[in-house]
C-alpha cells in the first residue's frame, strides 16, 4: 500500500493522493488551486508519471476537489471516474461555468494555456462518470459488488455539501478511510456526517480547522441569532449587507437561515444571488426528498424567492438599503460579484460585509477580515486601494469540522497510522501534535508533497 501527496505544497490547494492498494492504483481528488492560475493551479502529478491509473474517486464538487478532472482524464484515458450522484449534477454546473472563467483570464492575463479544457470535453467525460450511492460497495470495474479480494470502496455521507463523501476503501484485509471535507456538526440544510466508526487502518484526514479553536459556548443558534441582529442594525443604519459565500455549500445555509428569519418573523429582506450559485441552489431542490437534510420540503428558489444577479446586471444593481446580497466567491476572488459589490460598499458606513465562512488569508476576503476602519485595502489588484469603512462582522459556520471533532473522531478509530491533509501548515501541525500526544500507539503522518509513502 501507497501513498503520495499530489498537492504542490502543504496547504488547502489543488487537492489530490495517489493510492496503491490491493494491486490497484486510485487518485482521490482531483482539484483546482483557488488562488493560483496555468500550470500552478493543477495538482502535480509528475510523481507518478508513467503510472496507468485504475479509478479516481471524487470526495465532491467545490473547485478545489474536482476542478481539473477533465485535465486528469485526458492524461488517464482508461481510469474509470466514481462519485455521488448529486456531485455529479454538480461538478458539471462547476466545470462549465470553470471553463468560462478560464477563457476571461485568457483575456484577462494572457494566459495562453487557458482554457485547459472545453465545454464540449466535459459533456463527453461526465457521460463516463459512474454515479454511485452512498454505503454501496463498488469495484475499480464499476461492479456493485465486490469479488474475493478485490479491493472495494463505499462512499459516506460527509455532511459538508450536497454530495460530499468520505471514502471507505478495503484492500488485502485492511481498511483505508479518506475524510474528503467532513463536518460532524448539523448545518442549517445539511445534516451532520455519518463516517465509520470502528476497524479502520490508515484514516486520511483533513485538517481545515486545525489552528482554529472552538469558540467556547458555541452554537450555531445562537451564532444564527448573531447574523439575525447584525442584519437588523445595518438595515436600521439605512444600509445592506454583503455576505461573500461560495456559489456551493454556504450560498443554500445562507438561504436557508434568510427562511428561518422569516419563519420565525425575526426578519425578512429582498436578497440577491449569483447565477451559478442559484443553478447549484436548483440541484439542492431538486434533491431535496432524496437526500439527508433538515427542511426536506423546503425548495429555496421558492420559498425564498432570492434575486439573481450575473456578470451584466451586477453593473446595473446599486448598493440598495434594506437588502441582503450573499454572492460568490467566498474569498472575494478579483472580477466575482462578491468583489466587484465589495468595492461599492467598502467605503459607506452605512453597509456591512458579514463574513460567514473561511477566506485564505492573502485573498481580498481575508485581508478585508483582517482590516480594520480606516485601513487602506486592495481588493482588486487592476483597482485603487479603498480605505475601509463600511462594518465588518465574521461568524462561525464553516462547512469543515472543528479541530475537537477531528480529533475525538481519530481518537474513536485509534487506528495504525492517521495521514494529515488539507490543512495550511499551522492547522496540520497542531493536529499532529496533538494525534501524537492522545493516541501513543498511532503512528502520525505529514505526508510532505510529491514523495511516496509506504502504508
């Protein structure tokens, strides 16, 4: 059994592991760097060139788990592609719309190597996508049920976004569990994990939240309560708040809580969404019955009814008091609604930019968090600084589960050795340490990038 580390550093970026086990070679993940552009965005698969790989396996649709899986295909023609039924549904809507956003940096940046991949190249690989269902064995072949030895996966319902798995693998007596991006804690659509809970060997683990404590007395309901009255105050300043989200995931919790304010007559407001964001919020509905979730019969498009705003009609949409706008991109990248409505809020004191989920620290969402009034800020490299002045607030709802519930999770496996993924480097090392001090008979890994280990 082995490992590599395909991403380029230790870091959240263009996610992606090799694994051989049981005579049979798998990635996991194939994703898109957020922040960097051309070849640096891809994961690096040069140490395993010259490998014909049997299957990769998709954990979910975000950018940085399945942004390049076209580009992975062309160079693995023969790999068979396994994931989730509603990742599927949604991978395609990201890939399309990823292709679009290529082709303006292009433009943009020159960037001749850009698109990496077409439209039409999408519909024709997502036709090969095996389309699997949740705690439902499958072979590399695509058979439901494995034979002898063969080795054999199951993905699990990871509670992150819609689709989101962890993947159970068996090979030669020994179980494998990859976490993907988990969260143990109910959100406001998704409801918690359901991961294994006994007989694991090697855990791979992510560790997103790992330099972040809990917040003591922490509940989502009471941080709901929060966002509720920091809304309240803004609109009584005679302003709007923007909440930056990521089109999947925190763009339907977002939706969600907007109903329940109204349901409960806390509040209710006019609110604005992106396009992708609000054909991603169709694909929650559309699964709404089929799926685990809080609220089944709730269809959001509906029953919140929320604006949606694009490319064009964002220049045409003022900053206007008394409203909600919960765009993407989640860390503001430059050219996303979320930045260019940034910049026409960021220096009015009446509006507020509530931050709800988590931004890189060196995106113009994280240097906005870590700002303060009057600071100067960038948010858009081809723009004038801004100084800062509208109200800022962050809250926890972060999709990803807390450092404790990592930890209480590997302590429950206590299994042989625990991998340490996805996580910058800070976050990593603290989950190491603390692995190493609570389970003494476990051995602890950092897998460091491009070098292979021997499970």
């Amino acid at each position: 059994m082995k490992f590599v580390n395909l991403t380029r550093h230790t870091e959240i970026g263009a996610n992606s592991y090799y694994l051989e086990a049981g005579g049979e070679r798998l990635i996991l993940d194939s994703g898109m760097h957020p922040k960097e552009v051309g070849e640096n965005a891809l994961p690096n698969w040069k140490p395993i060139e010259g490998r014909t790989i049997d299957a990769i396996l998709i954990s979910h649709a975000h950018q940085d788990h399945i942004g390049t899986l076209p580009v992975l295909m062309r160079h693995q023609p023969h790999a068979r592609v396994f994931m989730t039924e509603p990742t599927s549904e949604i991978g395609s809507l990201l890939l399309h719309n990823s292709v679009n956003v290529m082709t303006r940096q292009r433009e943009d940046l020159g960037l001749t190597i850009y698109p990496l991949f077409g439209h039409r190249q999408i519909d024709r690989s997502s036709e090969q996508w095996y389309r699997c269902r949740y705690r439902q064995p499958y072979t590399t072949t695509g058979d439901r049920v494995a034979d002898g030895g063969a080795l054999a996966f199951e993905f699990w319902d990871a509670g992150h976004v819609l689709g989101s798995s962890g993947i159970l693998l068996r090979a030669e007596g020994r179980t494998i569990f990859y976490t993907g991006d988990v969260n143990f804690d109910d959100q406001t659509i998704m409801q918690s994990a359901i991961f294994p809970q006994s007989t694991i060997d090697v855990l791979i683990m992510e560790c997103t939240r790992g330099d972040h404590p809990e917040p003591a007395g922490w509940s989502r309901a009471s941080e709901e309560k929060k966002l509720a009255t920091a809304i309240e105050a803004t609109f009584s300043r005679g302003g709007c708040a923007l909440i930056p989200v990521f089109a999947l995931g925190k763009t339907q919790e977002a939706l969600g809580m907007f109903y329940e304010f109204r349901r409960q007559q806390q509040l209710d407001f006019p609110a604005y969404i992106g396009g992708l964001s609000s054909k991603m919020t169709e694909v929650y509905d559309w699964r709404a019955n089929q799926t685990r979730r809080q609220w089944p019969r709730l269809q959001l498009m509906k029953d919140v009814a929320p604006f949606v705003l694009n490319g064009q009609t964002i220049n045409e949409s003022p900053a206007r008091p008394g409203r909600v706008y919960a765009l993407s991109s989640g860390m503001m990248t430059p050219k996303t609604l979320s930045n260019i409505f940034a910049r026409r809020v960021v220096e009015v004191p009446q509006h507020s930019i509530l931050f709800v989920g988590y931004a890189d620290p060196e995106s113009p969402g994280g240097i906005l968090r870590a700002a303060k009034l009057g600071d100067a800020v960038s948010l858009d490299p081809d723009e004038p600084s801004q100084m800062l002045r509208c109200h800022t607030e962050q809250f926890q709802f972060s999709a990803h589960a807390s450092r404790e519930s990592l930890v209480a999770y590997a302590k429950k496996l206590a299994p042989k050795k625990t991998l340490l993924i996805h996580g910058d480097p800070p976050a990593v090392e603290w989950m190491r340490a603390r692995l190493a001090a609570d389970l003494p008979n476990c051995d602890v890994i950092v897998p460091r990038p491009g070098i292979e280990v021997e499970l």
